[in-house]
C-alpha cells in the first residue's frame, strides 16, 4: 500500500497522499475527511461525536487486514490513530487536531508524530494547519500547511470541490500538493468525482497523476456508514481494498428509499405551551416553535404515516392550539393520518384534536364544551374600601383599561368590542370543528347550550370522538386506521434527519425574535436588550430575515417605541415579518407596526390604537393604616405624586388627586400621545391617517376583524410567518434554510416551588392584575398603551 501511494520519495519528509492513503477525495470535498487527520479544519464540521475505522486488506484478500486507522472527533476536536507497514517495518501515526468554524468556513490546527520505524516511511514531527471556506453551496476550498519540527520541510496542500447541482448529488474534486524543493510540475495531485445514485448510496472515483487510481461505494444507514474501495497502481493492476465502518452525523439513509410510511411518531404535549422555557429542571413547559418544527418535520418525512399527539395535561392558549391544528393539517395534507388522545378537555384543546382522523377519549376523562368568555375582575369597590381614589383619563371611546379601578361593571364600548372578539373566536372553532367531525352549526350551537359537558359515552354517541380506550391502546388504533401495524419513530430522529446540514456553505438564515410580556424597558419584553438584538440582525449579513413574533398586551409607550425604531431600522435592512400570537394590542400593536408584512392568527387579540391614564390617590387610606407623610418642596407642582410610601411593596401613594390646571395638561399630553400613536401606524401601514383615526379610538380587533380593515396582512401563525419571510428574502422553496432563536430559553435552572407544588404556587410578580396595578402606580398620570387583565385569553 505504502509503494502504490508514495510521492516525492526524494523528499525528506513522506508526502499527504502517503500519510493519508485511506483518504476516498479531497479531504475538504466528501464524507468528513477522516475527522481532522488530513485537513485539521475538517475537525470542526462534525455535529456529534463520530468515529470510523478503516483497514486495508493485504493484497485482495478481504479476510486478512494489514494496515488499519481510528479515526475520532466531538465538535472542534479531533484524534486519529494511523498504523501502516510492509513486510519488514511499520510505524504508527498519531494526530491531535483543535478546530473551530462552520460549514461555511472553518479553521484548524494539528500536532502529528509517529512511533515505530518512522524514518524509514520518512515520518516527522509536524504541526499542521487547515483551512476550509466554502463560499456557495457549489464551491469548497481547502488548504493544509504543514511544518516539521525536526526539519525545514514543508508542505503546502489546496483542495478543490464543485458541486454543479449545489447539492451532494454530484461532487467534483481535486487536490494538488507541493514540498519546499519540489518543481511545481513535479507536485502530486489527484482529480475524481463522488455522486449520490439514491440517498444513502454513493459511488467515489478518484484518479492520481501516478496514473493510480480508486474506485469505492459508501452505503449510509442514517448515523452509520460502510464503505469499501478498491486500489489499483499506475498498470492498473488491482492491488488492494479498504473497508470502514463509521458513526457519526446523518449523511442519508439507504433504507428510507425502500421503508416508506413504516412509522408513527408520537408526541406527548404534557404541560404549559410557551415560548421560552428554562433549560433545565423545567419539564412541566413545552417550547411552542420545537412542537411546530417537530410537525413539519414530520410532515415532510417520508418514513412517517401516522402522527400520535397526547394531550393529556396541555395548557394552551387558544391562539396556540389553532396553529398546532393548522401544522398538524399540514399533516395530514401530506397524506399521513392523525391520531390524537384526550381525557379532560376544554374548548382549545378540543378544537385542537378535532382535526385528527381518530380521536381517542380515556373512558374516564370528561369533555367540557362551554363556549367562550371575556370578563374581568373591577376593583372600584375595593379602592373605596381601602380608602384609594382613582381619576380615570379616558378620552377613546374604546380604551377600556382603566375601568379596572375606575368601574363595576363593563361599559356599553367596551361589551360591544368583547362580544365582537368572542363571537368570532366562537364561530372559527364552531366552523373549523364542523368541517372536521361533520357537524353543522346548529347542531353544534345545540351541544354547546344543551349539553356543555359530556361524559365519554355521550362523547361517542353525538360524535365528538371516535374511540374510548387509554393512551396504550395506540397500536390497536393504528393498526385499525392503517390496516397493519407501524413501528414507533423516535422524535430526535425525526428532527435530526430533518436538521442534517449536508449542503457547502451555510443555509440562509432567518432569525426569530421573541417579544413577549408587558412592554417594559427591563422586564417583559425587555425592550432595552431587544433594542440591541433587532440592530445587531439587522447588521448580521448572514441573517436574510427575521421573524418577530408577538405576544404582549402593551405597557410603557417607551419601551414600545424603543422596539418600534429598531424594528423599523432592521426592516429597512432586511425582510421583518410580524407573526402576532395570542395578544397584540396597544403597546403590542406598536411593536409590530413597522413589520414588511403583519400575519396574525384569527383568534389575535390585536389593534387597540390608543392609550389611557389614571391616577390613584390617597382617600382615606392612610388614615386607616395610621401612618402619614410631611414634605417641604420649592415648585407649584413639586408635590404631584408625593405621599405615603408602603414598606416592602416599595409603592408610593400620591396624597392628592390632580387639580383641574393639572389634569388639563395630563389631557393635552395624552391627546398629544395618542395622535402620534395613530400618525405612526400610519406611517408604518402605509394607510391614510383618516383611516387608522377610524379605526382607532383603543378598539380591539380580531385577526380575523384585523385582516378586513387593513391592520394585518394575512391570517397565519409562525410557520406561514417563516414562509412569508423565506419569500420576502427571495429564497427558493427548495431550498434548507436555518431558523434561529434568539433567546429560546428563560435562564439556566428553574426554582422549583416549595412542597413539590407545580401549578398552585402563586407569584405575585407573574399575575397579571398585580402587573397591571404596578404599572399604573409607577410614573403616574404618564399615558400608557396596554391592554388590560382579562382582555385576552388564559391558558385552557
């Protein structure tokens, strides 16, 4: 082996087609390049750890093996132990390789020596360093500098790949190696082809100047592979073979070309959907983005037939359950089946499962279908109580917030636009459920008024399920759904397959931005670091568009115009899509205005243009807790906001109301506000301000309401936001792309609750009314665009 591939023998130190003889292409070009052994850089591509082993046969005798390599690497650091010999000697080889980088470009350095008869194979000490950079998915360069350390020799090595069809279908390479000495003619090199007949199946040919040549077969099963190639020398005589076995990233899967629809995934939705979790210790969350991607995926494998979806347990808002619905007909569109269990449900994870071709219902679980609400809690009664005053400064017709503290019961504007919002919520699940279970709308009107809660017997009988049993009865479901039985599919391995970057270069990037919360500079959506997380995308010439999704009721117009700029100056950069989730209003409104495009659910709370104000004020109150306050001051108006202060609340309770002089100018600047909230959306929405003025006035809209009056582009969730932003971005559909989350997760570690508590533990920092009352005592009187406690939707 070692005479079929020498090179330069004159030289002093062995040349890299003799040290690397287990190399099927240019190092840079195909498969993993032996992990770092060859090109350092290389070190830095694996995802997982990977392993292969290679031998060499002693002539053409498969049984026997002669020379033999191990090969290792985790991400950005790599190990590789070569052994070679003849009859009369042998030396081993050894390589440290450290490496950092993408698939786009990557760097690496190398230490290498050998033990056994290493100066008779010409082995020398040598550090090594490696460079790849693949610019476009069609082009892959390489380079390796290598140094002695015993001697003055050097090395230089360029790899070449082109990839015609800018995929792994057919790849060409080429490599070209020069020592300190040589003549450039008198350099070695080497030219062949790679090309993938069907996925997990790949034919490598590979010509060297000696007139030698390989020609080899990489069969992939997933995370595994085996090859084999055959070695003929210069008179093209077949002199040897090598073998491998190998593990590590997803490089196709032969199979999958002959198992199709032979699976079923599964997925348990046990627990609170959200956005953002804690990373660890915080099972009882579930990330909304990983169970829409889980589905696409899935949607898009063609190894699944059936998806299995649990809910027992799920909290969801009713925004969320439509878009996990709309992924899950995705499914089913695809030609899969859908499978869905249920034991206790509500109206949002009923509506959810209804799009399964079988719904299973434990036999003791229950069925609550009581139609859908909107209230709120006043708190009029209990400030007179304690002896609190409050001015309400309501000028919108529609800007309802305040009547928290300022009524007992709803104003005539503000039943008009909740009755509006809930009878479209209720026709959309009455509509949806009907079309998918067969059910019209009276006889659905009549299930919600009539019977409201059904015991599982009655749930079968009208309909509403298509089967009593326990989760464990899922194969017999789907065996009777399918005609036979399926094998269960792991849900990494689904999303693995759909993750593995086989492509040069990097994917096109879309990045999504998550505002959640009351609008606030350092809580809530944290508008202060959002601020900097919209400009630094917008510079990022690798992130072709973003995403930003919005879930938040409003708060300090501050912070929402600090998010509102940087959201504008990103979307003059690049495509900014608005995906609104379960609440967008006001200050959440705000946010969203300057999107490209706005897509919103049709259950969105969004719209409300407008703002209010309010003062609270000691009357009565101090006296009953028996503690008073004193100030000099030097100003008319110095004493505005002064009064007692609770001990641990940390809130400050004005002594006074405002007189009639001040509260004129609290009007002028919240009228003042107002206007510029409308001239904004204005602006943003490319409307007449006439038009917005009409529209205005603090009304809140449905998606479904806001897409009729131009407030919102499309009626869509994130997945169609992602594809709008694929399209505004001018990427091809066929073409991967890599969504990124900015912040996917809360922080490191959740505090667990006292007494192993999960749900019932109460913080009063999370609730929203106290959010709601702390807001309103901080900067009093300064106008705030925020949507009150009760104005949109709680978890099922």
């Amino acid at each position: 082996m070692l005479g079929l591939m020498q090179m330069g023998s004159a030289q002093q130190m062995a040349s890299y087609y003799e040290r690397n003889p287990f190399l099927r292409a240019a190092a840079g070009a195909f498969g993993h390049g032996l992990l770092g052994f060859a090109n350092p850089a290389n070190a830095a591509l694996p995802q997982r750890q990977s392993l292969a082993f290679y031998w060499a046969t002693e002539g053409i005798n498969n049984g026997s093996i002669r020379d033999w390599g191990l090969f290792a690497a985790l991400p950005g650091l790599g190990f590789g132990v070569q052994h070679q010999e003849n009859p009369a000697f042998r030396v081993t080889d050894y390589a440290l390789t450290l490496a950092g980088g993408n698939a786009r470009s990557a760097i690496g350095i190398g230490y290498a020596w050998s033990t056994g008869n290493h100066r008779v194979f010409r082995r020398q000490k040598r550090l090594s360093l490696g460079l790849l950079y693949r610019p476009v998915r069609q082009l892959s360069l390489g380079f390796v500098g290598v140094a002695s350390t015993e001697s003055n020799a050097r090395e230089g090595v360029v790899e070449v790949g082109l990839r015609p069809l800018g995929t792994p279908r057919l790849t060409l390479f080429g490599d070209f190696a020069l020592q300190r000495g040589q003549r450039l003619k008198d350099g070695g090199w080497s030219a062949g082809a790679a090309a993938e007949v069907i996925p997990g199946l790949n034919l490598v040919g590979r010509y060297f100047d000696s007139e030698a040549f390989t020609v080899g077969m990489v069969i992939s099963f997933g995370h595994s592979r085996l090859s084999g190639q055959m070695h003929f020398d210069s008179a093209q005589r077949h002199r040897f073979n090598t073998y491998s076995v190998e593990f590590g990233d997803y490089m196709g899967d032969l199979l999958s070309n002959f198992v199709r629809r032979q699976y079923y995934l599964e997925m348990h939705l046990k627990g609170r959907v959200d956005y953002r979790k804690y990373r660890y210790l915080d099972d009882e969350t579930l990330r909304f983005w990983e169970i829409l991607r889980t589905l696409r995926n899935a949607a898009n494998d063609d190894r699944i037939e059936v998806v299995a979806l649990n809910l027992s347990g799920l909290r969801i808002l009713p925004e969320h359950a439509w878009e996990i619905r709309q992924a899950l007909q995705r499914v089913r569109q695809k030609g899969k089946k859908v499978v869905v269990f249920i034991d206790n449900a509500g109206m949002s994870t009923y509506h959810l499962a209804s799009v399964a071709d079988r719904i299973m219902m434990d036999p003791q679980g229950s069925l609550t279908l009581l139609g859908y609400r909107a209230g709120r809690t006043y708190l009029k009664g209990t400030l007179e109580k304690l002896g609190l005053g409050f001015d309400e400064w309501r000028f919108f017709k529609y800007k309802s917030a305040a009547e928290v503290l300022s009524r007992k019961e709803m104003s005539p504007a503000d039943r008009e636009q909740r009755q509006a919002y809930i009878d479209d919520q209720y026709e959309l699940v009455r509509r949806e459920v009907g079309l998918a279970r067969a059910i019209s709308p009276a006889k659905f009107d009549s299930l919600v008024d009539q019977q409201a809660y059904f015991m599982p017997r009655v749930a079968l009988e009208e309909g509403l399920v298509d089967t009593l049993c326990r989760w464990d009865a899922l194969d017999k479901v789907i065996r009777s759904l399918t005609g036979r039985a399926k094998q269960k599919l792991s849900l990494p391995a689904v999303n693995e397959v759909a993750g593995a970057h086989r492509e040069w270069s990097l994917p096109p990037r879309i990045a999504l931005v998550y505002a959640q919360g009351v609008c606030a500079m350092d809580e809530g959506i944290q508008a202060r670091k959002l601020n900097k997380e919209l400009r630094r995308l917008a510079r990022d010439k690798s992130i072709k568009a973003v995403v930003f999704r919005v879930d938040s009721p409003g708060g300090d117009g501050m912070a929402s115009d600090v998010v509102a700029e940087a959201l504008k100056a990103c979307a003059e950069k690049k495509p900014v899509v608005v995906s609104q989730g379960q609440v967008a209003g006001s200050g959440g409104y705000w946010i969203s205005m300057y999107g490209s495009k706005i897509l919103a659910g049709p259950g969105t709370i969004t719209g409300s243009i407008g703002v209010i104000g309010g003062w609270i004020y000691d009357k009565g109150f101090s006296d009953k807790l028996g503690m008073t306050s004193d100030l000099v001051k030097r100003g008319k108006h110095a004493d505005v906001g002064f009064g007692i202060r609770l001990p641990l609340l940390g809130v400050q309770v004005p002594a006074r109301n405002l007189t009639a002089e001040e509260r004129s100018k609290v009007e002028k600047l919240i009228k003042a506000f107002y206007r510029e909230f409308v001239e904004k959306v204005a602006a943003g929405r490319k409307m007449p301000v006439e038009r917005v003025e009409a529209l205005a006035q603090g009304r809140i809209y449905s998606g479904i309401q806001g897409k009729a009056n131009g407030l919102v582009d499309e009626i869509g969730g994130l997945l169609q936001a992602i594809d709008t932003a694929r399209e505004l971005a001018g990427i091809a559909p066929s073409q991967r792309i890599q969504v990124v989350e900015t912040s996917p997760y809360k922080g490191w570690i959740k505090i667990q609750p006292p007494f192993g508590s999960t749900r019932s533990w109460i913080s009063l920092d999370s609730d929203p009314m106290i959010q709601f009352i702390r807001l309103m005592s901080e900067r009093p009187g300064f106008p705030r665009p925020i949507l009150p406690p009760g104005m949109y939707p709680t978890l099922d």
